[in-house]
C-alpha cells in the first residue's frame, strides 16, 4: 500500500509539473506576440511622424570687437552645415531693422568670413534659413568702433611762452567736448575741457610753468555712435627760459649763440623768440663779446634786407637776400654779419632801439 501511494504522488507531481510548463510556455509565446505587435506598431508611428529638423548650432564671433576708426575687424561665422548658404546684415545706431549687407556659402568646415572698416558702433546679424534636416537659425555680434583723437601740440617751449595744442576727431563730432588730460606722477587726470567747433576742431592755448618734460592727451566719453576712446599723448618740453643768466633788469637783450647759428632775444631775462641766422665764414668771423646797437637803419635793400642794426663798425644784425642759406647748416657764409630772414629783421627792428645789448657768444 506504502508503495503504490508513493507510485500515486509521483504520477501526481508529473503531472502537475507537465501541466506548469505548458503554461510558461504559453505565457512566453505570448509575451513575445506582445513585443512584436508593440514593434510594429512604434516603426508605423515613427513613418507617420519623422524626426524633427535639429539646430544646427550658429555661432558668430567679431575680432577685435573694439576698433579704430578705419581698422579692420574679421566676422567669422561657424554652423554644422557645410556648404549651407548664410546672409549677413548689419544695424547702425538709430536703426530698428537690420540691413543686408554680404552672402556667403560656408566652406568644408562650416565657416564663412567676412572683414569690414565699421565707422560707427555696429551689430552684425548672420542668418541660416534652415532646411529639412536642420532648423533655421540666426547669431548676432556687436563691434564698437572708437573715434580718432589725434593732437598736435608745441613740442618745446622756453618756461612762460605759450603752448599750441590743437585736437579734432575722426569722425566729425562738431559741438562734442573732449578732455585735454595731463600725466600726473604716471595718473592721467582730466586737465582742461574743449568743445569741438563746427569742423570739429579745438585750440587751447596754455601759458607755460613749471620746467620739464610733460604728456598731454586728449580723452572722449562714449555716445550712440562711437565707445569712449583716447588719443596718442604728446610731450611737451619746458626748457629753462634763460640759459645765458641775462640779467632781469634789461627790457631787450639780443644773444647770438655761434654754435648753434641763433640769435635769442631776450625780455625781462627770458627768451621771447629764436631766429635762425648766417654768422661769418671761418675768414671773416663774427666777433665775440658784448656789445651795444648805436645805428638803427630803416631804408636798407639788397643783400643788408629791408633793416639794420649796427653794433661794431659795421658788424650789424640784417636781412638777406640769401634766404636759402638759413636752411643750411653750419650756416656760415657772411663777412662777420648776423643775418636773419627779412621778417624776423623786421619783427626784432620794431622792438629794439639804439643802446639794445647785444652779446655775441660762442
């Protein structure tokens, strides 16, 4: 009996086990219907639905993106579509629209390159119109353009006499202020304001002080047009306004320097105005020493210029009729004569008078 219930249980279990394996794979053939259906059905929704155009990552980038007026800044754009046809437009200060400007088709590496002179401060605007793979697509670049400020100033004075600076910008900014700066212990610091005249120039005139070596520049802040900018500085020297000590208590006082073929007149001690001038040739020297104008003569021609002014026999400071020769250096070339161009003679006749020291040094 024990062992036919034993016989009984195993053709039980058998049974029970034949009956689970048909199930799981029942269960497995049913799954893998299941997958395939949803399969199928994802590749007719992917047909009815194709992918979306992807962006094709446009980019745009100005160097330098500040520059001089007639520098050149180089546009460069790049996108992941070589070949693709890019348009290029531009928007001024004041504009509210873009306006084409440059086309261009993208080479092997997706990049195109444009170069410009901008005048005034710019954006610039690169577009993709886009196709059936990739999205349409746009990147900007904004560029300032800085004005020019050149200056020009007296490069060197004796201490007292006026320095001549003269500034305009480019472009013209009539009725614009700019700033005369001046180098303070190596700080630039705003030190005179200009207004700009209707040619977009300005003069200043500075009575000197203070011996030395100075730097001047001239500084404009930003507006619509154009970023701030400074212009190139210039030095100014100030030299020592009585290098021979004449003495203060002369109103006039002529030097001739024979070294340097100058004459120097002197008011008050100081140097008022230089004069090239033609001194003796090595056989007919000009003398040295102190001397003293005793002859004024006002009616002169030919080779003595329109005036004379004698303080030796006939040793005398005149005009020429040799004019040339004052370009020249050494300018030895006269009898022991002091020659001076006909209207610088005319000019130190009108302010000097018999009694006028002259010292001729070498």
């Amino acid at each position: 009996m024990r062992v036919r219930g034993v016989q009984q249980q195993e053709a039980g279990g058998g049974l029970a086990s034949f009956v689970k394996r048909r199930m799981g794979a029942a269960t497995l053939a049913l799954a893998v219907a299941l997958l395939a259906a949803a399969l199928a059905a994802g590749v007719a929704v992917a047909e009815e639905n194709p992918a979306e155009p992807t962006p094709p990552g446009l980019t745009l980038k100005a160097v330098p993106a500040k520059v001089r007026v007639g520098s050149v800044t180089t546009l460069t754009a790049h996108l992941d579509v070589p070949g693709a046809d890019l348009v290029l437009s531009r928007r001024l200060p004041g504009e509210t629209e873009f306006t084409q400007i440059r086309t261009a088709t993208a080479d092997a590496r997706g990049s195109a390159v444009w170069r410009f002179k901008p005048r005034r401060n710019t954006v610039y605007r690169v577009e993709f119109n886009g196709d059936e793979t990739w999205e349409a697509a746009a990147a900007e670049a904004a560029v300032g353009v800085k004005p020019r400020l050149p200056l020009s100033a007296t490069r060197s004075v004796y201490e007292g006499q006026r320095v001549v600076f003269t500034t305009r910008t480019i472009p013209a900014h009539p009725g614009a202020t700019v700033i005369l700066q001046r180098r303070v212990k190596g700080v630039w610091k705003p030190w005179r304001t200009l207004r700009l005249n209707s040619r977009s120039k300005a003069v200043y005139r500075w009575k000197s002080a203070g011996r030395g070596v100075y730097s001047f520049r001239v500084a404009m802040a930003a507006d619509a047009d154009h970023v701030a900018a400074v212009g190139a500085p210039r030095r100014v020297r100030l030299r020592n306004p009585n290098p021979y000590g004449v003495p203060t208590s002369y109103a006039r006082f002529i030097v001739v320097d024979k070294s340097q073929y100058k004459l120097y007149y002197h008011e008050r001690g100081r140097i008022v105005r230089v004069f090239k001038c033609v001194l003796g040739k090595p056989s007919t020297p000009t003398p040295l020493g102190r001397f003293k104008i005793y002859a004024m003569d006002s009616n002169m021609w030919g080779a003595y210029g329109p005036r004379r002014m004698r303080y030796l026999g006939l040793y005398a400071i005149h005009g020429t009729n040799e004019p040339w020769l004052l370009n020249r250096f050494p300018r030895a070339y006269s009898h022991g004569c002091t020659r001076l161009a006909n209207s610088n003679i005319l000019w130190l006749f009108a302010r000097c008078s018999v009694g006028t020291p002259v010292w001729n040094v070498k």
